[in-house]
C-alpha cells in the first residue's frame, strides 16, 4: 500500500467521490446524495462533518463520510437512547466505500483510525455510530475491527434491516 496518504477532503473533491460512489456501491449500500456529500465536504468547521480520502498517485481509492447529525430526528444516538444533551457529542459513519481494486487491505479500519487520530476530536465527539446491513460482512467486520458493537437491528435509511453499531470512546473497545 505504498504512496497512500490520507487527508481530509474539499469540495473540489465532489466529482471524484461520486465517482468512486458509483463505481463501489453495492447493492448493500445505501449511495449518499450529492447535497449530504456536499455538506460533509464544506468540513468540521461549517458543522455538518467530514470526509477523509484515501488519496494514491492515481485519485481517490477509499473516503469515508462522516457526519455530525446534531440534535436532528435521524440522530442515532437517538436510538441508543442518548439523553438529549449528549446528541451533539455524536457522530455518524455515513459511508465508507473503497474501490473494488483496493479491497481486502484494511482501508476500511485505517480510514477510521486516521480520523480517530486528528479529524475527530474525541472530547467533541464521544459517540460513534454507523448502520449496515446484515449481508454485508466485509462491513460488520469492518466496524467491529475499530472497536464497535452492534446494539440494534432495525430499518433505517432504505427500508433495510440494519445493524445499528456504536462505540463510546469512554469506555474500552467494544463496550
């Protein structure tokens, strides 16, 4: 995985993400649309969220969009049963998606890592949360490999079932 560097992208970035969107998403995804990527990419500072890339000499191999739901209704934490003041330390995997030439090397945990490591301020953020479909088990493994748990299954986003999965970074992985 030489020449693999990871940074927060832009929304100069748009196209090659949408791209990478159709060219990577399964019929176990749920695409994101282009106004909730556009709204992740305008970054942490406008409020919304963040997409970190997995950038090589040739463009974008893997992103994963996250978001900051706030207080909104779709809120996860919500599910979970975050009291109300808490849902603003929550944060939602909304899409992690890597090109099916790049598959099977981790990129999936290494993106959640970076951004554990500089992009998601963990005194901002305590709660992570994501949702994925029971089929999909490079993704379940995926999230249970950075320390996630399933606490729910119901369904969300597309009228599929989910697997509703958290990590609370005050308590040890997994818990």
């Amino acid at each position: 995985m030489s020449g693999l560097r990871f940074a927060p992208l832009t929304s100069d970035a748009l196209g090659a993400v949408l791209e990478l969107q159709r060219e990577s998403c399964g019929p176990l995804m749920h695409p994101l649309g282009e106004a909730e990527l556009s709204d992740m990419l305008a970054g942490p500072a406008a409020g919304h969220g963040v997409v970190l890339g997995a950038l090589t000499d040739r463009g974008l191999a893997a992103f994963l969009a996250v978001q900051f739901p706030g207080r909104a209704a779709h809120n996860l934490g919500r599910d979970y049963g975050l009291p109300e003041g808490d849902l603003d330390r929550a944060l939602h995997f909304t899409g992690i998606l890597v090109h099916p030439d790049r598959r099977g090397q981790g990129l999936h945990r290494r993106l959640i890592e970076t951004a554990a490591q500089g992009v998601l301020p963990p005194d901002r953020h305590r709660y992570w949360f994501a949702t994925v479909r029971p089929e999909n088990t490079a993704s379940v493994r995926g999230m249970l490999s950075v320390g996630m748990r399933v606490f729910a299954r119901r369904p969300k986003h597309d009228g599929h079932d989910r697997l509703l999965f958290v990590r609370d970074l005050s308590a040890p992985a997994g818990g």
